[in-house]
C-alpha cells in the first residue's frame, strides 16, 4: 500500500475496510509513502522526500600552445645556458633548438624555461620551439637563436718590470 | 574556460585527463548528496556537504574514479578516493578537500530538510508527514 507521489491515491489495504479510497487535494513530493485504511479513516503515513543527489564539477582553463617571446642570450656557443621567456610552458614535452633537442632544460615556471644550447656542427641560426601536450609553438622572429662559431678569452696582462 | 559535471549513476566513473589539463588553474568540485526525509513524522534529511579543491596536479592521460553520492545507494561523493576528494553525505563527518563547507542539518520532525553546502549542494529531503482524511463509504 502507499501514497502515489505524484498524485492523490491511496491504495487501502490491511487493517480495516481496505479497497480504494481516494484523497482529495493531497500530494507528495519525493519518495512513496505508506497507507492503511482503518474503518471510515485513512491513516497516510506520507514518507519523507527524496534528498537531492550529489555532484562532481571539474572546472580549468585549458592550456593552449605555448609561445615564445624572447631568448636570453640568443646568440652563443654549445653548453651556454639560456633563459626562454614565453607564455604556456605547461606540460612541457620538448625544447629544439632546430632539430636538435636542447642539452638539458629546466621548466622554471609557465613563463619561463633554462636551456642547454645542443652542438650543433652546422652552425649558423636555429629558430627554437618549445612543445607542450597540445601544441608546439609557432615560429616568430624572436626564437632566432644563432651560434657563434669561434671565440676568445678576454683577459688581460701583467707585466712587471 | 572547460566545466565537466559528473552526475550520480550509482555506480564508479572514469573520467580521464585531458592533454590540456592546466595544474595550475583548475578547481574541482564534490558535493555530497542530502538526505533523504524520515517516513511518518520523522526528520528531515540534512544537506550535503560541500569539498574542493584548487590547482590539483594530474598528469594528463591518466583515469581517475569518481563516484556521486545518492542517497538510496551511497552518501559520499567522491573524487579518486576518499583521501584525495571526498564530501560526505547528510550528516556525515569526515569530508576530505582544502575547503569543507558543512551542508545544512536536519530541520527537525516535519520540516524541510537542510540546505546543501556549496552553489548547487543536494539539499535534504522533508521529513514525511501523517494526516488522516475521514470518508464515508
């Protein structure tokens, strides 16, 4: 027996009289109640209402290809270490210099990256990207990264007399 | 800005990172569902409670397991597991997260239920209530 939760009937049973009774102007929101019918009296024992059910809510902003908004120095030799500075450097996977894997990179944080420049027996200009998990950065003017190819030591003599 | 609901089915889901998680701009989110309301001038059911969390570190392509809490099946919500992200049903302590907001109490016999934690927390259900209607046959 019980209460129709969307609408009015009460379905006697056990106890008295028993058979269908119907209850005017009587309703229930949630879950069904119980009923009996004792004589000329319908006793409803109405349930209580169904508790509303939980929820998980994920909410990010999505990363988005990272780009590159200057290289510090960019000009030098293999083995220099570099700052990139750019934007998205999340989940980072990679960072070429041309074609050729940087040595070793550190992720300083999302806006920053420290590079080992590669050999690089070519020489000449490179530009440098940077890959995360969505997207690799597009080629701009400031990812120009050139190599110098011989070098010397500043320094300084001593003569005593 | 991408938003994920998870609704109850009663049963685990798998929801899987995706490559643009972003770990240092993110929130996730239980609520934990309301009771339901006691039969025959009984309670109220209280309200869910309410656990989050901010910039949580997942590593993209993995699965992680999350379970919505209804009230006929199981009253925790949860997030990967019960020590990572969990709101617990209506009057149930122990909700794991950096932000815990209790969901209301029981209002009491015949009354509404309690209020659910949080924007959309699941309230608790009104307390059933007795009448009596007299009809002559």
């Amino acid at each position: 027996m019980g209460v129709d939760a969307s609408g009015g009937s009460v379905y006697g049973g056990g106890g008295g009289s028993g058979g269908l009774t119907t209850v005017i102007n009587y309703y229930y929101v949630g879950g069904k109640g119980g009923g009996y019918v004792q004589g000329n009296t319908t006793y409803i024992t109405g349930a209580g209402a169904a508790g509303a059910a939980g929820l998980v809510s994920i909410t990010y902003t999505p990363v988005t290809a990272p780009t590159i908004i200057s290289l510090s120095p960019n000009i030098g030799y293999s083995g220099n270490t570099i700052i990139i500075t750019g934007t998205q450097f999340i989940n980072v996977q990679n960072v070429n210099f041309g074609v050729i894997p940087a040595s070793s990179y550190t992720v300083t944080n999302s806006t920053s990256i420290s590079a080992t420049v590669p050999n690089n027996v070519a020489g000449g200009s490179v530009n440098v990207n940077v890959q995360n998990l969505v997207a690799t950065s597009s080629l701009v003017s400031q990812d120009v990264f050139t190599y110098q190819t011989s070098s010397y030591s500043a320094g300084f003599m001593n003569f005593a007399f | 800005m991408a938003v994920s609901y998870f609704y109850a089915t009663g049963a685990y889901q798998t929801w899987t990172v995706p490559n643009d998680w972003n770990p240092t701009n993110n929130k996730i989110e239980c609520y934990g569902a309301g009771g339901d309301g006691a039969a025959y001038s009984g309670r109220s059911g209280g309200g869910g409670n309410y656990a989050s969390i901010s910039n949580f570190n997942l590593t993209p392509g993995s699965n992680v397991s999350i379970f919505v809490g209804t009230v006929d099946v199981y009253v925790n919500t949860i997030f990967s597991s019960t020590t990572t992200l969990m709101a617990t049903g209506a009057a149930l302590a122990g909700s794991v997260g950096t932000t815990i907001l209790p969901g209301g109490a029981s209002g009491g016999t015949d009354t509404a239920g309690g209020a659910g934690a949080g924007p959309l927390g699941g309230a608790g259900g009104a307390a059933g209530v007795s009448s009596t209607n007299t009809v002559y046959h």
